[in-house]
C-alpha cells in the first residue's frame, strides 16, 4: 500500500490514559483520591499481560479526569517503584493537568503542602503558570492554570513548524560538526523565550 492509498489519520479527541509503575495501590490511591480529588474508577486485575502474553500479575488501577481521560497505575505486587531514567533530569518526565484558575492552582498548592509534599513554584511560563511536585511513586507531576486565551495560542501555533524546522538544520549541522571534532558541548536552542533565566 502505498502513502497516497493510506486512510487519512482517525480524529485523535483526547488522552484516554497514560499509565506507570505504582509501588504500592493504597499509597497511590490516598495521593491521587484523597488528595488530588481524582475518584478510583476502574480496576483490571490478571496474571496474564493482554498485548504481550507474558506472565506477571498485576492490579492496573485508573483514576478518572474531569474531562474523562484517566492516569492509570500498575501495581506489581512486589512493592518496587520504577526507576528514574539514568540519562533524563528528573524534572524532563513529567504529566501536567490542567485547573481553571490561578486561585486554584494557589488552592491545591497549599492542599498539597499539608499534606506534607513540597511544591515547587508557583512558576510563571508567560502562556500558563505552573506548580511542580512528584507523587509517591516518583512521578514528577505539574498542575497548570492557563493564562493565554485562545487567540495567543493560536498566534503562537503560526510560529511553531519554523522554529521547529530552525532547530533541526542547526541540530543536523551539530550532529556534522560532533562527528568532525569540532562540537563538545550540547546544542543550545536558537532564542531564549525565558530571558528572566539565564546563566550568571
């Protein structure tokens, strides 16, 4: 079959579920029910995994979005939390949801902090602000309130394939210029949309 023969892309509505290791089912629950209002609303438990046919049991646990997408949890049985990435800054991995106002997001901030996790921010991004803190299984979590209406994003989706397309020529020559010797040191991008951050 060739590209032109291929059915155009199925609409893609929403995330259904992004899933992760859980140490421990009731630790994960009390975080994500107790304390982040999100309600347990489906389980699957099996010895048997569907897609590969391998043996591990498993309890695969979901916890439902307002908008009906879920984040789900395998717990394993054998207490074990999945190990941070060995090449990735902890803070790279991470999920955002999304509240509707900064005095949410100020709400479960201080929800959170007495609760005992730390917080990170509240963080200024220009188009959202940002807290950031890491549930018990050692996902790195953000919560977003946003602060660009419709029309600026759409302004900045105008911008999005150029600036993309500039990264990849001068990522292409530095992959060129790495293999000659003559590059050491990590490509920086080409403009700093956070200027209020820069190395001293």
């Amino acid at each position: 079959m060739t590209t032109a023969q291929l059915p155009p892309p199925a609409p893609i509505h929403q995330l259904h579920h992004y899933a992760y290791r859980a140490k421990d089912a009731e630790e994960t629950r009390r975080f994500y029910e107790d304390i982040l209002g999100l309600p347990l609303y489906h389980i699957i438990q099996s010895d048997v995994v569907p897609s590969t046919g391998e043996y591990c049991p498993y309890t695969h646990f979901f916890f439902r979005l307002q908008d009906g997408s879920f984040i789900a949890f395998f717990d394993l049985g054998d207490d074990q939390a999945a190990e941070p990435s060995p090449n990735t800054p902890k803070w790279v991995n991470h999920i955002s949801f999304r509240v509707d106002s900064i005095d949410d997001l100020k709400a479960m901030k201080a929800r959170l902090e007495a609760n005992g996790v730390e917080v990170l921010g509240i963080t200024d991004h220009h188009i959202f602000d940002s807290i950031y803190f890491f549930d018990p299984n050692g996902v790195r979590l953000e919560l977003t309130a946003q602060r660009a209406d419709e029309f600026q994003m759409l302004e900045e989706s105008r911008t999005a394939h150029k600036r993309l397309q500039e990264w990849t020529a001068r990522k292409e020559q530095w992959r060129k210029d790495r293999a000659a010797g003559r590059a050491s040191q990590p490509l920086k991008p080409q403009q700093n949309d956070r200027p209020e951050y820069v190395k001293k």
